[in-house]
C-alpha cells in the first residue's frame, strides 16, 4: 500500500541554529512504564468526586440508582471507548495522538475542535480539583481564606510537572496508590461492618437499602426515577475518566504496542470494579435519609463532614477515621490534578506540534518536559482563586458541571475517531485484524453504542436547569457543548478544511518512524531484560510491579 500524505500540519524534528547548524529539536521523551501508565489512568479517574460529590447524588435518586448509574457509563461508555483508543494508541502511538488521528480518519476542523475542547476540559478539571483541596482543607481551618490551599496545590503540582517524566511517573504512582488503598480499604471496611464487625456488633446488611432504592428526581412517578437515575449517570460521566490518560501519554510510553493493549484492558476493569464497588459500599454504609447527611449538604459542609463514608463510620461507633479519611482524600484530590495537569499540558503540546496552537509552545526541556505548555496550563488554572470571593463548595461545583461537558464530548469524538479508522481499513480493504498490533473486540458495534450514549448525555446534561431556568447552570452545563461547535466552525471557515473520503485516509504517516522507535524493546531483550529487574527486587516490590 502506497504511503500517503498526512492531512494535518506537520512540525519539523530539527531547527537550525544561528551559525547555519542543524540541532535537534527538544521532544517529549518516552519515559513511562506501564505501572506509570496503569496507575496514572487510575489517579485521573479516581478523583474527589468518589468521596467529596457522591453524597448528594445518593441523597437525591437512592443508593439503586447510583449503582446503575455508575455501571451504565463505565460498561457503555468508558469500556467501549477505552478499548477504541487502546487500538489506534498501539498502532500509532504517535505524538499528537487521538487528535491528530482525528484530523486524518474526519476532518482537520473535527481534530482541532476536539483537541481544544479536551485542552479546556483538562483544564477546568485540574481547577475542580484545586477548589476540591480547598474544600476539604477547610475541614481542618475555617479561618484561612481558601486561596491560601490553591496556591499551595498549585505550585506542587507545577514543580512535579517540570520535573522529568519518570520522576513525575513516580510520583503520580505514590500518590495514586495511596488513594487505591483507601478505596480498597473504605469497601473491606464495609463489608465488615456489615456482617457485624463494629463497636455496636450491629449485623445492618442492606437495612439502608429498606426504605426505597430509587428515588423521585425533578418530577414524579417513573419519570423522576429515571431522571434519578440520569442525574447519577451524568455525575459519573465527570467522576469516572480513563481513556484520555494513555491517549495522551501515548507518545511517552515505553515499548507502547505491548504496554498500551495491556493498560487499556486491565485499567478499565480496575476502574470500573472500584467504581461499582465503591457506589455499592457507599450506599449500604450511609442512610440516604440520614439526619447528619442532609443537614451537612444543605449547609454546604466541606470536606468528609458531608461525606457519607465518614457519617456511616461515625454512626457506628468508629472515632479516629474522619481526619484520616479527610487527608487522604486531600491526596485523591491532588493526584487527579496533577495528573490532568499532565494531560492538558500534553494536549496543548500535541496541538502546537499539528499547528494549531502557537509555536512557542513546541519548546522542550533537556528531560523532555513542554515547559511553556505546562506554564500556560497553571496559569489558566488560576480561575480557580474565585474561591476567595465565593465558597469553595459552589466553585467545586461550577467546574464539575464545565468538565463533565467537556470529556463527554471527548469521548464521543473518541469514538466517532474510531469509527472513522475502522471504516477507512475497510475501504482500503485492509484486514483490520491482521494490520494492527492489538484489534479490540466488539466492534464497531460498541463504539457505535458509546457515540449514541455521549451524544444523549451531552444533549441531555443539564436537563435540571430549565425550570427553573438557571442562567448560571445553563452555562455551565453548555458552555463545552458552543466551544466546540465555535471552534469546529472557525477552522473549518478559516482553512476550508474538508471531510476526509475514507477511502484515501492516511493510516501510515508516523508508522515508520515507531517501528524504529520500538525496535530497542521488540527487538532489543527489553521483555527478558525486565524479567531480570523482577528477579531482582524483594517479594513485596515485585508483587506490586506485577499487579500493575
């Protein structure tokens, strides 16, 4: 097959120095291993929004609904589009990534629509989880205005971003792991409790499921059950991520055509049973109807004192976890903003390189790190200081309600990206199966699922705010949605950029230059080599090497 010409704009390798001198020019660097990667996914999935958000949402449509919700997106959504990306990261896992992909298999408008408006996702994101350690801060210290803990998660997160990418791999392991085991140990803690294990030797099973399991929501009847139930499913598209995090690492990722199918198959399991697993504990720990909890949501407590884990463990008699339980979702919180901190800045890095971002952007420490893409990303990230005139609560909830708009729409255009790849192989009559490194299962069936699904829920998002009508709910539900639509538009009108025929796609540009990037692991001992390494560590490192 002959090689055809990439539809997007390419970025020279080399720049010439003053005296006539051809230098390399500084990239990105593949410094993540899969552990990285594993636990990098998890740690931008498994933010506060399991610990700091969920008890309105268990509250409001019953602990039922919230499982359903959280199972419906994970299994219909996530897993689809996580096993879409996986296969074209694999075959290409080319700087620039699922963007320019989209620019190649759709349009070069529809690749800088989605870049940008997963750029601006990534960003409110990282301000969500700001104003999320501001929030739970204020559990401790009342007094300090909540300015003072952005500050201080934002200049950690930028100096872990400027370090070296191993060095920031590491540290999102530590902190990601750190939030895994309290997950882990919130679900041991519950089942426990639950059989009779706790100071008030009460066997409570799913009493707290008695009293209904789904509730009215907006409106009566089964409408509002839905609707209930619809609410919980949105709340999941902004708390449970995953497919974004090895797209975007793609390019930093060590021996990627074996590393990325094993990462996309193993996160999404891990993602999901956390996910199910932690709904489902919530919701037979804590009473939906509980005084404690309503009185604490309605007055906008901080923190875990409207968390339902922690009134659960005080219902039963168990002193000494709120503080504990307070600290470690102030990790949760960080680790996700680093690691979306990450992810935009990379986002910004792969657009200068397509020409659609500015130049300066494409300049690239020794170590490999996009040093003014990952300024520009904290300096965006200042909006989040609006909780020095407003409260941390509602600032929380303002950037949760501009996210989820935003990675719903990247995870459509994931999928729809897909759909596009698997349609320009069968134009070209290409085996799908035989071509790539890894061909993921159910498809195109799944990601045509997941398109449908997105598109709903982005429609359907902010369904609460029209009677009555709220201006600021409105925006904030669909700001991401007019982003995208302004941004298709201009470059569509300023570059009369054109829909790509599927028959004349480019599926090669870049092939090449992986295949020799990829040769020191596939041909180079790298699997024999790390058996080696393994060997060599003590039992509990090495177990923990393997897990991921």
């Amino acid at each position: 097959m002959e090689k055809k010409e990439s539809s997007v704009l390419s970025v020279p390798e080399d720049t010439s120095s003053g005296a006539g001198e051809i230098v390399p020019f500084p990239q990105t660097k593949r410094g993540l291993t899969s552990r990285h990667v594993q636990l990098m996914a998890i740690a931008g999935s498994i933010g506060t929004g399991l610990f700091v958000g969920i008890g309105s949402y268990l509250r409001d449509a019953g602990p039922l609904s919230l499982l359903l919700g959280f199972m419906v997106w994970g299994c219909l959504m996530i897993l689809p589009v996580n096993l879409s990306v996986g296969e074209m990261a694999a075959y290409l896992p080319i700087r620039g990534s699922i963007f320019e992909l989209a620019a190649r298999f759709i349009d070069p408008a529809f690749g800088f629509a989605m870049g940008w408006v997963y750029f601006y996702a990534g960003v409110m994101l990282v301000c969500t989880e700001y104003a999320s350690v501001a929030t739970v801060m204020q559990y401790w210290d009342t007094g300090v205005n909540p300015a003072v803990w952005v500050a201080m998660a934002l200049v950690v997160c930028t100096a872990l971003n400027l370090l070296a990418v191993k060095w920031y791999g590491e540290s999102e392991f530590i902190m990601a792991s750190t939030k895994v085991l309290l997950l882990i140990g919130l679900v041991l803690l519950t089942f426990i409790t639950m059989v009779g294990g706790n100071p008030k030797h009460d066997a409570y099973g799913f009493r707290n499921w008695k009293d209904g399991v789904m509730y009215e929501y907006y409106t009566d009847g089964v409408t509002g059950r839905f609707l209930g139930f619809f609410s919980v499913m949105v709340y999941a598209a902004f708390s449970v991520a995953g497919p974004d995090l090895p797209a975007l690492a793609a390019a930093e990722i060590q021996n990627p055509r074996v590393t990325i199918p094993r990462v996309v198959r193993m996160t999404f399991w891990r993602i999901v049973g956390f996910y199910v697993f932690g709904v489902l504990a919530v919701g037979i720990i804590c009473n939906p109807h509980d005084p404690r909890l309503i009185s604490a949501l309605n007055s906008g407590s901080a923190g875990s004192a409207a968390s339902p884990w922690v009134i659960g463990i005080e219902n039963l008699g168990i002193s000494g976890l709120p503080d504990l339980i307070n600290l470690l979702i102030l990790l949760s919180g960080w680790s996700c903003g680093n690691a979306y901190l990450y992810s935009s800045s990379r986002t910004l890095y792969s657009l200068a390189r397509d020409g659609q971002a500015p130049k300066f952007l494409l300049k690239c420490t020794q170590s490999g790190i996009p040093i003014y893409c990952v300024t520009t990303v904290s300096l965006l990230s200042c909006i989040t200081f609006l909780v020095a005139s407003n409260s941390s609560v509602e600032v929380f909830y303002w950037f949760v309600d501009l996210t989820t708009i935003g990675f719903v729409l990247t995870y459509t255009g994931m999928a729809c990206v897909f759909l596009a790849w698997y349609r320009a192989m069968k134009a070209q009559g290409i085996d799908r199966k035989s071509f790539v490194p890894w061909a993921s299962p159910w498809q195109p069936y799944s990601a045509i699922m997941a398109v449908f699904i997105g598109c709903v829920t982005a429609i359907f998002n902010g369904f609460s705010v029209f009677k009555p009508f709220s201006v600021q709910g409105f925006i904030t539900s669909y700001f991401g949605l007019a982003f995208w639509v302004v941004m298709f538009a201009f470059w569509k009108i300023y570059h009369r950029s054109s829909f790509v025929n599927v028959a004349t796609a480019d599926l090669y540009t870049g092939k090449a230059e992986v295949d020799e990037e990829c040769k020191i692991w596939e041909e180079g001992g790298y699997e024999e080599r790390r058996k080696e390494e393994l060997a060599n560590m003590s039992f509990i490192k090495r177990s923990w090497e393997r897990m991921w």
